[in-house]
C-alpha cells in the first residue's frame, strides 16, 4: 500500500491541497501535516494565487483525521506528542494566518484532524453525505488546544463540549445548523458551487480581503489583546491601494472591476 501524500497544485489563480490516501479515507499522515506549511508559504509567496482551496482524493472522505496507525510512534511518549502537538500548531496557524482566503470542499467523513483542518479555513461546502465528527473521546486523545479553540470560535461552548464529550457524528444538515458547514449542497452539486465560490474570491480585491482576515484573526487569538496598529495599517494599505481606485472607478463606470492587488 503506498503511503499518503499531500498534493499541493496550482490551477490558475487558485493554489489547491489535496489529500490523497483514499486507502485511509485520506488520513493525514506526518508527512502530510508537515507538508501543509511548506505548501502554504508557497502560495502565500506567488503574487498569482488569489486563494486557496483544500480537498480530499476521491469523493469518500475530505480527511477521516489524523492517521491513527502512526500514534504508537509519534504519540505515545510526551516529548513526541508535544512535538506533534507544535506540529499540528503551525499547520493550522498556517492557514489562519495566511492573508489569501482558504476554502474547504467537503466529501464524505471529515473527522478530527480533518475537521481541525476544515475549521482553519475560512469558508466550508460539503455535500450533503458528509459526515463530521471529533472522536477523541472515544480515543483516549488530547485534542488539539488550537483545535479546541478554533471550535469553540465556531459553534460555541455549548456545541464544542457535547462533540468533544460524546464523540458523535453529525449528518450535514446538522453540521451546517451550528455552523461547522456554511452550506450543505447535493453531493453532485459541490463541486461546481465550490467552482463558483473561488471565481469569485479571485474576481473580489485581495487587499479588502486581507484586510478583513487580519482584523478578524487579530480578534480571535489566543492571547493578548488585538494590535490595533496591525489592523489599522491592514485598513490604510486597502485604502491606499490602487484596487479601491478600480473599485470606484468601475462602479462609476457600470463595468467589472480588474483587482490586481496593489
């Protein structure tokens, strides 16, 4: 059986991560966690790519979690589940922290370290036989601090402990009613709306959008109180840049406007 991998791709303006193990319903293995961050700073640096968009091989699984078979080795000892634990830090700091907008399209079971993923994105589609779920409850695990977080950020403190304590699976439907998902669509359906919602995050001005991701991520971190400078300097270069002039002019002028973001 080969062993899983992270494909990391540029289609046009759009930098894809794909996770393919379908073998394990794409479980996340070391070498993929430790890919996302390479990956990202890759497309955080190509002035081309407008957003980002992650996805599971096949239409099984987006990531059925972390890859149980590797726990005995890299999360039995406390030094190495502290070093997975960093690990498994910059990877979602990695996607929270990128300024370009990341999308989760998602297929089938999205459970634990996939849905820790999945939250770390900034917009979630599935189809409507996804699947979602944190067992690690049922595992004898320590989730994630970020993870846990991240969580909490979404759903609320109500939400997160029963997912944490009883370790079910949620149906899409009721995975969108406490906003894990943004929209639930037919399973056939998903692609094609996910198509649509990149068109237009590489259509929309990248600097309004990063403006907005640095504001909202400034207000939710872990510690400290929000650096106003930071958020006001994301506000004066969106100002000050060329694509609100476009933004006006093309209002003006009842045409689409060109964002290159500058």
């Amino acid at each position: 059986m080969s062993e899983g991998r992270l494909l990391a791709e540029k289609r046009g303006a759009v930098g894809w991560l794909v996770f393919d193990q379908p073998a394990k319903k794409n479980a996340i293995n070391g070498a993929m966690w430790r890919a996302i961050p390479e990956a990202m700073a890759r497309f955080d640096a190509d002035p081309e790519i407008r957003c980002i968009a992650l996805r599971g091989a096949g239409s099984e699984a987006f990531a059925a979690g972390a890859d149980i078979s590797e726990f005995e080795k890299n999360r039995a000892e406390r030094s190495s589940v502290g070093a997975y634990d960093d690990l498994l830090d910059r990877v979602l700091h990695s996607i929270q922290g990128s300024l370009k907008p990341s999308v989760a399209m998602i297929h089938g079971y999205c459970l634990g370290g996939g849905l820790e993923i999945a939250l770390a994105c900034d917009l979630r589609y599935c189809g409507r036989s996804a699947q979602f779920g944190i067992p690690a409850a049922k595992l004898g695990l320590a989730y994630n601090v970020e993870g846990h977080k991240r969580l909490l950020e979404t759903v609320g403190h109500a939400r997160s402990r029963e997912i944490m304590f009883l370790g079910r699976r949620y149906p899409a439907e009721e995975a969108a009613a406490m906003g894990l998902v943004h929209r639930v669509l037919d399973d056939e359906k998903l692609e094609g709306y996910v198509e649509g919602v990149l068109d237009t995050l590489c259509e929309n001005a990248p600097l309004a959008i990063a403006n907005t991701k640095t504001i909202l991520e400034e207000y939710v971190k872990a510690s400290g109180s929000a650096d106003a400078l930071r958020m006001r300097g994301a506000v004066e270069r969106c100002a000050q840049s060329a694509d609100y002039v476009e933004g006006r002019r093309a209002f003006m002028e009842k045409r689409k406007p060109r964002f290159r973001g500058s």
